[in-house]
C-alpha cells in the first residue's frame, strides 16, 4: 500500500501532515476491444476478417421485398413504422464481431477504459469520425445520444441503459460513462453498441414525434429516395469515415440498396421470381421444399438457393399468451391449449418435416436447459422452491407430441383434466366456468402466411369447446395493437445470443412489462424470473452464466408462458445469380448480405438471359 506524505510551506516553516492512507486504485484496461469473457479474437489494426472478402468490387443496386408499409424514417421511438433498413444510417461507438459469442471492437471509439470491476467504462472517440455534413462526431452527441435515448427512445433503452447512473465529458474526445454498483458485467459492451445520433441536427426538433426526414447520419449508407409506404433506397456514401477500418473493408459493396413493399408475403414471393426484386430470405419450410424447385429459373441456374448454417442459439418462436388476460392466468389453462397444436402433424403435412420442435428458449447451444438440474443449479433454484413451477426440479422440459396422424384424442384426453382442475367444464359443448363464461378468445396475426399454422390450433381447440378467432391485421395495426398491449394472443419471437444479459430484462422483467411497445409481450411478473435475469446479469464468467441462464430457461419453459413452435439451425437464401459471397460465412452471422457484392460477370450473363455460370 502506497504511503504518501505532503509538504505544506507556511511563513517559510516546513509542516509535515501526518502520513496518509492512499487506497489502492482499481486496475484499468485500456484496449481497441472489449470481451464479455477472455479476450477478442482480433488484434488492433487486424488484417480483415476470413468471412469477408477485402477485395470485393463496390457497385451496383440490390433491391430487396419487404412486407407492408412504413410512415417513418425515425427508428428510435415507438411510434410509426420505421423503413426498412433505415437504422443503418448511423453508427454505434463499437461494433460486434459475428464469429465470437460477445466482443466490441472500437468503431466511433478509437479505444475502450474500464476498471477491472467494470463500474464504469470510457471511449476516447476516433478523430476522423464524421457525420455526412463532413463536422467530426463529439462527446457532446454521445453524451445527448445517451440522455436522449434513455428518457424519450424506445422503451428497451431506458431497459438497457437503466444502471447506467451518467454520461460526462471527461476530455476533449473522452465520454465516461458511470454504472450503478458493480453487478453488471456487460454494461460497457451494452454501450458500445449505442448508436450516435446528431444533437445539433435535433436541436428545436420532437424527438418522440415520427418524422419523414432523416436525420443526419453517419454511416455507411444514407437515403437516397423516398416513396412513402412503398419504397426507400440507400446510397453507399463514398467518402464514409470508417471505410478503411479493418473491420469494414470488404464490406458496403452495393452502390444502392433498395427496398421495395408489398402488401403481402404471396406478392413479395411473386415479385422475386419476376426478377423485380434480388435476393430472398425465405421464412417457410414449405416454400423452400415445394415453391422453388419447378421454378425455370431455378433449373437452368438464375436463381440460386442457399443454405447458410450458423451455430446461435435457435430463436424461440411460439403462440403467446397475453398474460394481462385473465383467462390465461392459470398456468394448467395454457397448458391446455398447448395440447391444441399438433406440431408433429404439421411439420409433416405443411412444412414437409423440414423443422424440429422448439424447446428451449436457448436452443442449439450450451445455454439449453437439459434432463435434471445439475448440483450447481439446485444451489440457485433451491430457494426458490414453492415459486416456481415444481417440475422443475423433478422432470426434463419438453412440449408435447403427437404421432402426427392428427388423431387428437390422445392430447384431448390430457387437456380436459388440466381445465377442470381450473375451473373449467363443457356445458352445452363449450368450455364454460362457474359464472357462466366461456373460454374464447382471438388469436391475431400480420401474415396471412402464418393462418396455415393458426387454423389446425383454432379446429382442435374447438373439440375442446374452446372458440378461438383467427384474425389478419395489416402491418400498421398490428403494431399499434402489440405496442400497446392489445391482443389475447399471437406469434412472437425472441433471439438469443450466446451471452445473454440486460436484455433479459427487457424480454422476461416485470418492471418491462408495462412499459408500452416493450418486449415483454406476453406481460410477465414474477420475482422469481426477476432474481434469476439479475444473476445472469451479474454473473462473474462463462461458467456461471451458462448454470444461471440454464435456471431461467428451465422455470420460464415450465411456466408454459408460450406454445412452443419450430425452428431450423439454417438460414435460407434464394437470389439471383449475380452476386459474389465470401467463401465462408461468420459463426454466428444468419447470413448477413453486407459482405455479398455485385459480381460483374455474373450479372452480364444474367441480363443476357444465360446459364453460363451456375455457380
């Protein structure tokens, strides 16, 4: 321990002061990257990443399909439906390596401080970063981006920025940012990723108001042209600031990136194979096994279809039950109803057994709850016996199953139990309880698409007694409805990453749960989930948070908060045949086509109607 004296000169006489205790400092890191556990992969200044291709040729219009519509260009608030790659425009302090479970490297921040605790964390900003105007990028945005985001964005940032106490100006180009106690590792990567916005361009502007100008950014795109509520188009701007950041070249090839809407999935799929749009990210198995095969293109080689592999955890997709509804309440009620969908039968007779039955809300990866809880998560969920669901402790989550014939009598014969023992009983063939009420409720969708799996639930619930409306809203009144609540149920989903944390607060945490446009959909609160997502949030390293979020997965599954659907460990692509791909593709990317470019030769051939290159 450091012994410090000082030297007080009063009328020329020396006075000694007593010696004093100087406390230890606590070591600080200062680097180009920060890892949630161990150290990035990449050096500073690293040659570019083996997914990209550093010598890809810039040029060229992609256009893409999109679903709907949108009234805003304003992604950072609730209200309106933002574009379609709009929140692009603006870069964030870091940027996330896609091959590691969770590093941040510098992006607007030249370097990264934090102090081995992790209660507080430091960018020193990179001179060259710009806005488009061409005026450099200040801690002073940073500092409004901060407060602005966290009072009056979208309500996951007041969520994920809550532990964060201040945001300062401690040097010229130095944000420091102050944490809340010393239980939230991940709070400097979660700051990293904060998107930079403008403040002189907000100045005298609403900022929780949608707005059809876009603000200035500072990315590596910006809008180009506008047709509200049909298409946007984005050109690559080529002075950006960052283009010869390690982590960017090969990257932003399109010269345009161009989305254009239609009003349904059936259109969009139409108008891909028309040629009027390039590239497909396709969401149903049966398409890709029924849809494409006889398609012309498709057999002389124009269209190429794709399926890129990647090892995140599987997303969990269901029916949900909004648990502001009284009727669902009752744990044994949904349970029940989940008896109604017949996955088995499905996947064989609509998807042609392309999925696999989902399971867990961090399926395909370490974090998946599996058999019994080990000895180190009965230290955890030991305390909290008589508040959670007591399966837990005794039996292996899993959905139920069927022989896929579509015989129902065997889930019948579970699920009236489980609504008597509720309270509920067939009268006059309904399922009706002591005051007379029938069980019925709607089901709402933003996809006609999604009526295939709808319907079969709605038949066999009504051989339970039980009327569940199937409802299509289109894209704007589908979201005003979920924002606000509005519903009994529908199909939501939630994509994991391999380092869960504050986020968890915002998908599962009861104090998300009221908070309009959140996303806690399905209205979770219970104190249980709440101290389980605050030990994944502290969790002191790898081993811990894997025990930790394998608790959460086991009681958030038994509490049968969702109907569990499908999934497949594989992104689908069909495009046509004139762009160029890296040769691999990231570990943990779905396939993300800001690495794809515009191959020359390919795209003559293409034009000439040809199949000369069917690679």
């Amino acid at each position: 321990m450091a012994i410090e004296r000082r030297t007080v000169l009063a009328g020329g006489a020396a006075l000694w002061l007593a010696p004093a205790i100087v406390r230890a400092q606590p070591k600080m890191h200062v680097s180009h990257a920060i890892a949630m556990h161990g150290e990035p992969k990449y050096p500073a200044d690293a040659a570019p990443p083996e997914y990209v291709n550093p010598d890809a040729p810039k040029g060229g219009t992609v256009k893409f399909g999109a679903q709907g519509t949108f009234d805003s260009l304003h992604p950072f608030i609730i209200k309106g439906v933002a574009a379609s790659g709009i929140g692009a425009l603006w870069d964030t302090l870091c940027w996330h390596s896609p091959d590691e479970a969770f590093s941040m490297y510098g992006l607007i921040a030249e370097t990264i401080e934090w102090p081995e605790d992790r209660t507080s964390v430091a960018f020193t900003l990179r001179p060259q970063a710009r806005w488009h105007d061409g005026t450099p990028i200040t801690v002073e945005d940073v500092i409004w981006s901060f407060d602005t985001l966290k009072a009056k964005g979208s309500p996951s940032y007041a969520t994920m920025y809550g532990d964060v106490l201040k945001a300062e100006k401690v040097g010229d180009r130095k944000v420091l940012f102050t944490f809340r106690g010393n239980v939230n590792r991940e709070l400097p990567l979660v700051m990293g990723g904060m998107p930079v916005l403008p403040a002189k361009w907000w100045e005298g502007k609403d900022f929780e108001k949608t707005s059809l100008e876009p603000a200035l950014g500072s990315g590596a795109y910006k809008v180009d042209s506008v047709d509200v509520g049909r298409s946007i188009s984005y050109r690559r701007v080529p002075d950006w600031w960052a283009r010869d950041l390690w982590m960017m070249r090969g990257r932003n090839n399109f010269d345009v990136i161009r989305y254009d809407y239609y009003r349904d999935n059936n259109i969009v799929f139409e108008a891909f194979k028309a040629g009027d749009t390039d590239i497909r990210r396709e969401n149903s198995g049966r398409n890709w096994m029924t849809r494409y095969n006889d398609l012309p293109a498709v057999k002389d080689g124009r269209i190429v279809r794709a399926e890129i592999t990647h090892e995140n955890p599987t997303p969990m997709q269901g029916f949900i039950f909004n648990l502001r509804r009284d009727i669902f309440r009752d744990r044994r009620v949904r349970e029940a109803i989940g008896f109604a969908y017949d996955f088995e039968w499905q996947n064989k007779n609509l998807s042609y057994g392309f999925y696999t039955r989902t399971r867990s809300y961090f399926g395909n990866c370490e974090l998946e709850a599996k058999g019994l809880p080990s000895p180190e998560e009965l230290e955890i969920l030991g305390p909290l016996k008589g508040k959670i669901p007591d399966e837990v402790f005794t039996a292996e989550f899993n959905p139920p199953r069927s022989d896929g014939s579509g015989n129902f009598r065997e889930q019948l014969r579970k699920a009236i139990p489980l609504l008597k023992a509720a309270g509920w009983e067939i009268k006059d063939g309904k399922m009706t309880d002591k005051t007379g009420r029938k069980l019925a409720f709607e089901m709402i969708l933003h996809d006609a698409a999604f009526e295939a799996m709808a319907l079969p639930v709605k038949q066999n619930l009504e051989r339970m007694g039980i009327d569940m409306a199937v409802r299509t809203v289109d894209t704007a009144q589908y979201q005003r409805r979920t924002d606000t609540y509005d519903f009994d149920m529908t199909i939501d989903l939630w994509a994991e990453t391999l380092s869960p944390g504050n986020e968890q607060r915002e998908y599962w945490g009861s104090k998300a749960a009221d908070i309009p446009g959140g996303r806690n959909s399905m209205g979770i609160k219970d104190p249980a989930i709440d101290r389980l997502i605050e030990l994944i949030v502290a969790a002191p390293d790898r081993e811990s948070l894997v025990t930790r979020t394998r608790c959460l997965d086991r009681v958030l599954s038994w509490h049968q908060f969702i109907i569990p659907q499908f999934y497949s460990n594989k992104e689908l692509f069909a495009y046509w045949n004139r762009f160029g791909r890296p040769a691999r593709n990231a570990r943990y990317s779905r396939g993300a086509t800001d690495t794809w470019w515009v191959d020359e030769a390919k795209d003559k051939v293409l034009k000439r109607g040809g199949n000369e290159d069917k690679k």
